[in-house]
C-alpha cells in the first residue's frame, strides 16, 4: 500500500461568538492547502472539503466560517498554503481570526478508490494537540460524508471511547480507532500536562535483517532470520524534549528550535535515568524497545507492505534525512506515518535500543534480546544528516553507551 497525500492540510479554526443569551455558537473556518504536484482529483478535493463542512456544521452550536472571508484573510497575512503548518502559523491564524482551536485534517490516497482522513484538534495558546481521530473511506460523497461525521464527533463531541485512571501526576487514557487493515488501539499518557501516544503492535512473526527490499544492505544484517515477538506498544513519536522537561527537568537537545522536537545528545544510560523516573511517574513500566522490537514495528508488523524505509519506498514521504532535512530535526509527527500509524522511525534522529550491539544468528528466535555483553549499545533509524541508505528499517550502527552521543529514544512498554 503507497499511500500518496494529496490534500496536504484543511485547517478548521474553531471560533467562538455569542449569538443569544441562551447559546454560545462556535464558528468553523474551512482553509485547504493542496500541494498541486501530488496531481489532485479535483472531485474529491471538493467532496472532502463539502462533506467535512457539513458534518461539522450538522453539530448542534457550529456555523462555518465565511470562506471568501477566509481567503482574503489569509492573502492579507500571506499565510503559508501548502506543506506543513507550523506552530507559529497555527498561533497566527488564531489572533487574526480570534480563534481558540485548530482542527487539522490530513487526506491520503491509499488506492485509487479508498483514503485516510487523519484529524487532530490543536490548543492555539499551547499548540498541543488535544485530540485526534483517523477514518478511512472510499471516494464516493455519501462514505466520505460518513465518514467526516464520525471524525467530527470524535474531535468536538469526544465520541470515541476513552477510560481513565490517575496515578500521581500521570493521567492514562484509553482509545480506539479505526486505521487500514487493523483495529489501531492507542494509549495516550500524560505527565505533568505533557501527553504522549502508545501504539498497540500485535504480536507476531517477520523476517528480519537483509530482506530483498533492503537494496545496499550492510554485513551485520546478515543473515536474515526469522524472529517471533509478544504483543506489546511503542511510541507513537520519539520522545520530545516538552516531554523529557517533564520528566527530567532539563534538556540536553542541541536543536531547540521547537519543545515538539526530538530530544537529542542523550546517552544510553541517561535515558534509563529518564525511563526510571517515568516509571515512577506513571506507575507504568516503560523501557528501550529491543532491535527485534524497534525493526518490527519500524516494518509495519503485520500490516507490513515490505518497504525499504518504515512506510514507503519514497524516502522523502516520511522521513526528514540529508537530503530535506536542512541540517536539524524537526517536530515529531510532520512526515507520513507507517502502517501502523508510527512516525519518524526513519530519519529525524537515530534512536536507542535496549541491545548490546552483536552479530546476527541465522537461527529462528522468539523475544530475543541481543547479545548477552559487550561494548557498544545499538542505534537505529538514520536521522537528520544521515543518507538514505542508514534510513532503511534493517539499517544497524552501534554507539558506546557512556560517549556524547545524536541519539534520541522511542519508547516500549509490554502491557498497558
């Protein structure tokens, strides 16, 4: 499956006005920024953008926006129309327009008659996400307008279902969503008002290492080899630096530019001194993902399509590497997602496994856990100023553990 985004983003700024004593009316401002080389099917852009109007205006205190208000608005401030939008634009919108909230909706072909509707709420003031909700549809008017209603429910009306439980300063959240060819569970954590996202990864059985994809292979991915794996969840993202200030109190990162980007310059063992103190946080019991684990979900599990890099062949869809990257990491969660709904397991920063770094065995294994010593800890997933080739899912590299070191961290937890 080559999921191929067309309709970059529709932003709907939620806007609120009092109309009567008696109800409080939020208006919605639709805004769609097309990447016109992704060649656009005009039909369902227009279809996307309709029915998405009217299942949020079919909500009891919604009105839209005024579009050709909109337009003007965004010519006079020179708005950006296409790509990703930035935190300061997101800011920027909302004290033009007075709005509170933005809700992103992200659109991707993954055949020629079936999409994903990606959507997310976002905190103007904070630029936090609030809430997000994922459909999939066929292109026909009356599934997309199904399908726009379920995703406005959920992100205005909190309609999918969620339980909680509260252990110190940590909250834990519970949601389902519906995603391509799996039922997505996603556990969202909060600490110290920073929330992050838990994937659920099914167990299961893969081929790891050089696989005929995996074009450019280096030796230590040899030989290829079967592994067998227990259920467990990864990060939806790496861990950010608005995350590690939570827990750590500081950051280490060189690239500041956004609290939303990956922590980096983290050594192995300061992210067990992290994991221990989140551990405490939360009542949970987080860890480094082991290779086997980190190559798994990086494949996609068994929703795997068998791609080169963690969710395409295109290297340039989903992750920020030498050759975009502009010599720094970006925000989380800003190229396309793999098949399980992970970003950034290439690119944008190489990442820590729990693994000493050791040589492949070709025998079948089940949970393994890497060699039993030695002298230098594996990182995984290319990053910012790496070439393609070391963003490839089977790509290895070995880090001593206690040097200054590029890395960031994912995180795993068996049972949630």
């Amino acid at each position: 499956m080559k999921l191929r985004r067309f309709l970059v983003v529709v932003i709907l700024l939620i806007v609120g006005c009092v109309v009567s004593s008696a109800q409080e009316v939020k208006k919605i401002a639709i805004l769609e920024t097309v990447d016109k080389e992704d060649n656009v099917k005009y039909g369902v852009e227009l279809t996307v953008r309709a029915q998405m109007t009217k299942a949020i205006t079919e909500i009891d205190g919604y009105e839209a926006f005024d579009r050709v208000s909109l337009s003007q608005l965004m010519g006079e401030h020179d708005f950006q129309r296409k790509g990703y939008v930035s935190d300061e634009q997101i800011k920027a919108l909302g004290e033009a327009t007075g709005a509170a909230y933005v809700l992103i909706l992200e659109v991707a072909y993954v055949d020629e008659v079936t999409i994903i509707l990606t959507s997310q709420i976002i905190d103007i003031e904070s630029t936090k996400v609030k809430q997000v909700a994922i459909e999939q549809s066929a292109t026909d008017g009356q599934s997309i307008l199904k399908a726009c209603r379920a995703l406005a429910r959920q992100l205005l009306l909190g309609g999918s279902s969620s339980s909680k439980s509260n252990t110190g300063n940590s909250t834990y959240v519970q949601q389902s969503s519906t995603t391509t060819n799996q039922q997505s569970q996603v556990r969202v954590i909060e600490v110290n008002g920073v929330k992050f996202k838990m994937i659920y990864v099914a167990g299961g059985t893969f081929t790891m290492g050089a696989t005929a994809e995996q074009i450019g292979y280096q030796n230590d991915e040899t030989p290829a080899h079967q592994v067998t794996l227990s259920d467990y969840f990864i990060g939806e993202t790496e861990v950010t630096q608005e995350l590690w200030y939570a827990v750590m109190e500081n950051n280490p990162s060189y690239f500041t530019r956004s609290s939303r980007n990956p922590v980096e310059q983290v050594l192995w063992h300061d992210c067990q001194s992290f994991i221990q103190k989140l551990n405490q946080l939360t009542g949970l019991r987080f860890r480094l993902p082991t290779e086997a684990e980190w190559e798994f979900a990086a494949r996609g599990g068994n929703c795997s399509k068998g791609y080169k890099y963690s969710g395409s062949n295109r290297i340039d869809d989903i992750a920020w590497y030498c050759g975009n990257s502009g010599n720094a990491t970006h925000e989380v969660a800003t190229c396309y997602p793999n098949e399980l709904g992970i970003y950034d397991m290439s690119g944008n920063v190489w990442e820590w496994c729990s693994d000493w770094y050791g040589s492949y065995s070709s025998m079948a294994q089940t949970d393994p856990s890497g060699a039993g010593s030695g002298s230098y800890r594996v990182g995984r997933g290319g990053g910012w100023g790496s070439d393609a080739q070391y963003c490839r899912v089977a790509c290895r590299s070995y880090v001593a553990p206690g040097r200054q070191s590029i890395l960031g961290l994912r995180l795993v937890c068996s049972r949630l």
